[in-house]
C-alpha cells in the first residue's frame, strides 16, 4: 500500500478488498491483513473527506 494514496487511490483499493470479501476469494491467512489495511484504508479517506469539507467551508466563509 502507497504510504499516501490520494483519495481514489484509497477507495479504489478498498473496493479491490470489498469485492474479494464478497467472493471469498480470500484466504482466511489474508483476511486479517486486508481487514486492518481496510481499516487505514477507511481512515485516509475519512481524513480527506474531512479536510476538503473544511477547506470548501472555508472557501465559503471568506466569499460571504
């Protein structure tokens, strides 16, 4: 995993896990390692949303 993917880099490889998980075509040795890539997966893009949600209120702010 990219040590800061963008933001569709980050969703794109949670689809990747989401789509093995759904056809079991996942070794259960594997299974806790994608859950907890997964997991900073879910975060990064968490972290983005959040950042660009502040910025365009900002961006807002200052035009009124």
């Amino acid at each position: 995993m990219k040590e800061n993917p963008t933001y569709t880099e980050a969703f794109e490889q949670l689809q990747q896990i989401v789509k093995q998980m759904e056809d079991a075509d996942i070794s259960v040795d594997d299974l806790a390692d994608n859950i907890k890539k997964a997991t900073k997966l879910i975060k990064i893009c968490k972290d983005k949303l959040t950042k660009t949600e502040e910025e365009v209120n900002k961006t807002i702010a200052e035009l009124s």
